[in-house]
C-alpha cells in the first residue's frame, strides 16, 4: 500500500505528543529526547514484509546519527489481535533477536498513530529540534534491496536536519502494509 500524500501531519506541524510503553519496560515520551537535534518517528511493526526489510537500515542510521544528535523512535500501532506477531510480547522478542538500538514502543489505543496520520509500516516522520515537521515518508526507494537504493530520503533529511537545514525532498510516498486498525 502506498501513503497518500496530503493525509496526517503536513510538513511544518509540530510533534504530537506521546507517552507509550517500550519493550524496555519503560515507558518514553517525547519530553524523554528533549536534548536531541533531530528526532525520527517511524511507525512500524513485526509482521510486515516492508517494516521487517527495513529493519537492519533503521538500526544502521541510527548507529550514524545518534552521536551526532538523533533519536530514532519505533512505534508499533497495529492491533495485534488480528496480527499476533504484533503483540507486545513478541515485539520484545523482535527487539532482542534484531538488537535495535532505539526504544520499541506500543500504541495499543492506537491513539498516537492517528495523531501523526500513519498509514503505513515504515512510515517516518522527522522532526528538527523545535519538534517541528521536516520530512514525510519512505525510509528509501528500494525496500526488497538494499543494495539497489538510489535514493535515501530518511537518510537525507536526517543529514539535513541535523545540519540546521531544510530536506530537499520534504515528501516521499511510503510503501509498506496498511496499519492494522481496531474495528
């Protein structure tokens, strides 16, 4: 499924706020990374075939950008009841298997992925450090390859942010699987 351009949060919005349980037995909120020049939101999950390709990436642009003031956030919205692999307790499972090196939150009300207007697993979402809208999107054009990328959004304007500037691509339509939404 693609993201439509235009729904959810438009650039230059402020952050949602959010407080949600992480597999780390904490519970983190945005107030938590205050400190940090960029702040990544990525909605996402365990049983996607996107968000699972993706997951090796997530954790390598963290490993680039955190000592240079970036805070990747996973969030998990999917209702788990019709998606077990989704549930809390094998997203810890997923976290440890994969070491991901950022918090691994759940949003069982599902509440915060319609503040941010997530449609799909990765969605992204980067934040400068007023917490304002920066970019939108993919994490990359090619999510079946890694090797075959020729355009890394989420990359770019992580870089762009952190470097005090707007991203030249603002937008870039995610693709992955439809949040799982409670009925």
């Amino acid at each position: 499924m693609l993201a439509e351009k235009g729904k959810g949060l438009a650039i230059g919005s402020k952050m949602p706020g959010f407080n949600l349980p992480g597999v780390d037995g904490k519970n983190h909120s945005e107030k938590e990374f205050e400190d940090k020049k960029a702040l990544v939101v990525i909605f996402t999950c365990n049983h996607c075939p996107y968000a699972q390709s993706y997951q090796d990436r997530i954790i390598s642009l963290q490993k680039d950008f955190g000592h240079k003031g970036a805070q990747i956030i996973a969030i998990n919205s999917n209702d788990a009841t019709g998606y077990p692999d989704d549930s809390f307790e094998k997203m810890g499972s997923r976290a440890k298997e994969k070491n991901f090196n950022f918090p691994y939150l759940r949003d069982e009300s599902q509440e915060t992925a319609k503040a941010f207007g997530a449609q799909v697993t990765p969605d992204c979402f980067v934040f400068d450090k007023n917490r304002v809208l920066q970019y939108r999107g993919r994490v990359d054009d090619n999510w079946q390859d890694h090797y075959k990328v020729s355009s890394h959004d989420l990359r770019h304007a992580i870089d762009s942010v952190l470097s005090g500037k707007k991203p030249k691509v603002q937008e870039a339509n995610a693709i992955g699987c439809s949040i799982k939404w409670k009925f």
